[in-house]
C-alpha cells in the first residue's frame, strides 16, 4: 500500500535533504532539548513520508492527520511568547478541515468496497450517484484547502510559522504545506476528473485571489517570518490556480515549484531562525549590519530570497514561468 510516484518521489527526497539541514540549524534555537526535538522531527518526517507514498484513502488520511501532532508539539513546546495559540489555532483548522475527508473516505470505501486508490479511481464512477460525487468532491478539496493554504483558510499560517521554531517552520513551509497541493494532483483530481473540471474556475479564482492577498499582506509585515509565510501563501496560491488550467507545462510547473519553493522557503526560514539567535528579534529594522558581522550569513540569505523569488536562471523562474504561461493560455485575452 505504499508506492512512490514521479510526483511523491522528489517530494520524499526534498524531506530527506530538509530534515538534516532542520536539525543542523536548530541547536541555537532549541538549546538543550535537542532530543526531543530530534525525535519529534524524525516522527513527523515518517508520517509525512507515509502520506506522500500512501496507496491507500484511508493510510493516507491516517498519516495526513497524524503529522499534525509532533508539528502541533513542536510549535506549543520550542516557539514564541503566543507558541500555545498558534499550536491551538493550527489543530482547529487542520481538524476543521480534515473532519469531513473522513467521512468522504468512509462513504467511498463503503461505496466501492475498497479504499484503494488504484481500484476507487477505476469504480467511483459508476458507484456513486454525481450529487454526493459532489458532496464528496469538496469534503476532499476542503481538507487540502486548509493544509495549502488559501485565503481565507490561512489565519493559521503565519502565526504557526512565526510562533514555532525556525527550523520546524521550515519542515512546515518545505514539505507539509506542499501536501496540500499534492493531495490535488495524487488524489483530487484522479479521483473527481469531472468535478475538477466544472469546478475549475472556482479553484483558479481562489489561487489567484491568495496570489494577491498573500503578497499584499507580506508588504505589510514587520516580522521577517511573517514575511516569508505570507509570501509562500502567493507561491502556492499560483501554483493551485495553475494546476486547474489542466495544461501539460502547468503539472511539470507544480511539481517543480513545490522542490524549488520547498528548498529555497525552507533556507530562509532556517537562516531567520540563526538571525534571531543573534538578534534576540525577529523584527526586520533589528537585523541592521548583519552583512557587516558575518558576509558569508548575509552570501547565504541573498542567495536564497533571490531564489524564493524566481530570478532568472533559478529553478524557481523555471517553475513559474511554465504556471504563469498555463494561466495566461487558458485565461489570458
């Protein structure tokens, strides 16, 4: 029941680059509590490895819902002064969302007498009647709505990412929020293939709507990792609205922003994570000479936003030049 696939398979190796580099910058920020910060990292790379090779609906609910736990415990144990707030809100949302997938997986493995992904694709068809096809379609579509995120299910977002540990915000930002999307591609669309399509536009309509809203609220931060969680909002807000064009260069697009958006996101949390060390701040006018103490920090924190923000000759260029050419051909006048 677990297999990997081209999409999942660059999704797992991102985890197992991210994890290390989560690890290596996180005794300054954890202090002496290495262990079990440690062990609540590894724990939620298994589960979030589990749910991107899961084969299984209901195996992949199972490790969907249950990365959520050591991610709530490191926010409420290693985070900020409001760290038990963002845990709170983080779990409210996630269940929120998560409820109805159960019941949408229930209805299926009892429709179709299987949870397999493989064989519902081949059934759900002709066992369900299209109103609760529909029904089903966003109970799915909710849960990854929320794990993405979009506007206006990202009230949890930046304070999770702002409040817990630089390097768990990475792992966050890298891998768990790129769930979300990948729940469309592996799961979502396979399955719903018609109701994708009719619905299309919504989805669209709210990729682009969370493009805009995300990086007009990162101007207005002052936090750099408020910054930067509102502005993975925009990258996977275009990455969504991308995905229901259904253009052959928008799947090669996503699946490469969700590496390059991973890598590069995850750098900058981590580096904002040593910065703060430093600083005792996470306030962007704190940071104020930080080239002149260490050039080789400032090298390395240059280089990733240059990334995050897709110049030219980055993967990340590569990646949203191919989403914006998708959205323009279908949408573009």
């Amino acid at each position: 029941l677990l297999a990997s696939d081209g999409v999942s398979a660059w999704l797992v190796a991102l985890l197992s680059v991210l994890v290390p580099a989560a690890l290596m910058s996180s005794p300054r920020v954890v202090g002496d509590r290495m262990r079990e910060f440690a062990a609540l990292v590894f724990l939620m790379q298994g589960f979030m490895t589990g749910a991107l090779l899961s084969g299984d609906l209901l195996l992949f609910y199972g490790f969907f819902e249950a990365m959520l736990i050591p991610a709530a415990v490191l926010i409420a144990l290693f985070g900020g002064r409001d760290r038990r707030r963002a845990a709170m809100l983080f779990i409210v949302f996630s269940l929120i969302g998560s409820a109805p997938m159960f019941f949408a997986i229930w209805w299926i493995g009892l429709s179709c007498q299987t949870t397999e992904l493989s064989v519902v694709a081949t059934r759900i068809g002709s066992q369900l009647d299209p109103a609760f096809r529909n029904g089903l379609f966003w109970a799915l579509a909710l849960a990854f709505l929320v794990k993405l995120p979009v506007v206006p299910l990202h009230l949890w977002q930046a304070d999770a990412y702002s409040e817990g540990p630089a390097p768990a915000s990475a792992l966050l930002t890298g891998v768990m929020a790129k769930i979300g999307l990948f729940g469309f591609v592996r799961i979502l669309i396979p399955l719903f293939p018609v109701e994708s399509a009719r619905y299309s536009g919504v989805f669209v309509a709210l990729g682009l709507v969370t493009v805009l809203v995300g990086a007009l609220l990162a101007l207005q931060q002052s936090d750099l990792r408020r910054v930067l969680a509102f502005s993975s909002l925009s990258h996977l807000g275009l990455g969504l609205a991308a995905l229901f064009t259904f253009r052959p260069e928008a799947i090669s697009g996503v699946v490469m922003l969700m590496v390059a958006h991973g890598l590069s996101a995850a750098a900058l949390f981590c580096l904002a994570g040593i910065a703060e060390t430093w600083t005792k701040s996470s306030h962007i006018d704190d940071f104020g000479a930080l080239a002149t103490r260490s050039p080789v920090f400032a090298v390395l924190f240059a280089l990733a936003a240059l990334a995050s923000v897709g110049l030219p000759g980055t993967a990340g260029f590569v990646a949203e030049f191919l989403l914006l050419v998708s959205v323009f051909k279908v949408y573009g006048v």
